[in-house]
C-alpha cells in the first residue's frame, strides 16, 4: 500500500478520536442531571471509537513491513484509546467482571452491554458510508470482501485461543488496577500488541465480543453459531472463570488477614 494510502486512513481514525472526545465532553457536560443517560452515551461513544478505528486498522494488516506495521499501530492506538476513554470499558466482558463481582447492578451493566453492542453496528455502518467514498487504498473493495473468515485453524482450537487469551487480558487488567493511569495504558496496550502477534493469524486476537461483531458481520450471519461460540461465548466464559477465581482468592486472602 502506498504511504500516502496510510497516512489518509491515520488522518481518519485520528479525525475519529477527536469527533468522539468532543461528543463525550458535551454529554458530560449536558447530561450530568441525567446520570444513567450519560452512563450509556459515553459508553457507546467510547465503543464506537474503539470499533470504528479498528474496522480501518483492519485494513492495514498487510502494509508493509509486516507485521511490524500493523502490530505498531496496534499499540499506538491502544495507548491513544486508553487516555482518551478512561472510565469506559468498550468491551462486554470487561463490564461482566464488576457484575459478577457485585460491584455493578445487573441494570447498569445490561445498559453498558446494549450500548456497546448498538455502537459496535453504528461503527460498521458508519465505516461503510466512509469506504464508499474511496479515500483511502485500502478503502477500494472492502465493501465486497463479505466474510474475511478470521478463524485459521479448527473451532476447538479458535474457541480455546479466545477463552485463553480473555482470561490472559481480564487477570492483567485485575493486576494492573492500582498503577498509575499513564502506565496502566502502555501496560495495556503491551498485552493487547503481543496477543495479537500470538494469535492474530489464528483467530484474529479480538476476546471482545461487541468488536467481533462489528469486524465481522457477515462472518456472524453466515455462520453465526461457530462465530457466536468462539467470539462470544469463549471470552465471557473467560472472564467469568477469571471473576470467580478473582473473587475466591480474595475470600481467602481476607480469611487469613482475619485469622492472623
């Protein structure tokens, strides 16, 4: 792809980031009366950030030098998520973790979840209107690629991969909780660049839900209860093992405090 291809798709994404930041700061700003309302437009800003630039990274997979290139902006664009998104999680399995552990209602998190999941379609939509106007290199025939089939290898194994690589990101994000926020995102962001590296070419890497379903819609409609088993259900059953361990430990560990 030609460089003046990639700098039009950065602008874009770049452009994105802005457009969004600025929405989030007028809800906040607007809607602050209106708590639960606010709750679910910044969430689904935040996701459609998220969505919406990865559906066009998806198309730099194959700049050259691979994959350098495309594992580069992976991180670049995880670390730029995470300072313009604090507080949002973009990612259902991520608001599974406080509702399992009690520290969400049920009605606060199904709000998130629906949320991400409209803005994971609003993304898509958008992303198409914006590659017919054909800006970019990397624009010309994606909207007739239908099915990329990012699962390389057999259902068993890509179910494993997703579950593995949730469990992998939820327990880091559990870790990390109490590090400073400029650290934090660059710690993020080192995961989430290595687990691609690792598992990209197998199943795409994504342990989110509501972004699966944006990057591969047709994939969902044409096989949707192989694409729902392994991009859904694998990473919430992840992260709910990760819960319940997280929790289990946590019991113990205030046992011990208590009997000492």
């Amino acid at each position: 792809m030609a460089a003046g291809g990639i700098w039009t798709s950065l602008g874009l994404m770049v452009a994105i980031v802005a457009a969004v930041g600025l929405c989030r700061s007028l809800a906040r700003r607007r809607l602050h009366a209106h708590p639960r309302l606010c709750s679910f437009l910044l969430e689904l800003l935040s996701t459609f950030q998220v969505c919406a630039c990865t559906n066009e990274l998806s198309l730099l997979g194959n700049t050259e030098p691979r994959p350098h290139t495309a594992l580069t902006l992976t991180y670049g664009f995880t670390v730029l998520h995470g300072l313009t998104l604090p507080g949002s999680t973009c990612n259902p399995c991520g608001t599974l973790q406080p509702l399992w552990g009690g520290r969400t209602s049920v009605r606060a998190g199904g709000l998130k979840i629906g949320a991400q999941f409209v803005a994971a379609v609003l993304a898509r939509v958008f992303m198409h209107l914006i590659w017919r106007l054909e800006m970019a290199e990397s624009h010309l025939g994606a909207l007739t690629q239908g099915c990329g089939d990012p699962m390389q290898t057999t259902e068993v194994q890509a179910f494993c991969i997703e579950l593995l690589f949730s469990v992998v990101f939820q327990l880091t994000i559990l870790q990390v909780e109490n590090i400073k926020p400029s650290y934090r995102v660059h710690a993020v962001a080192l995961l989430i660049t290595m687990l691609v590296f690792a598992g990209g070419n197998l199943t795409g890497a994504i342990f989110n839900p509501a972004l699966a379903f944006s990057l591969h819609p047709d994939c969902f409609y044409d096989k949707f209860f192989t694409y729902s088993l392994v991009y859904w259900i694998a990473p919430c059953l992840g992260t709910i093992l990760v819960a319940f361990v997280w929790k289990s430990f946590l019991g113990h560990q205030k046992t011990l405090k208590s009997e000492l």
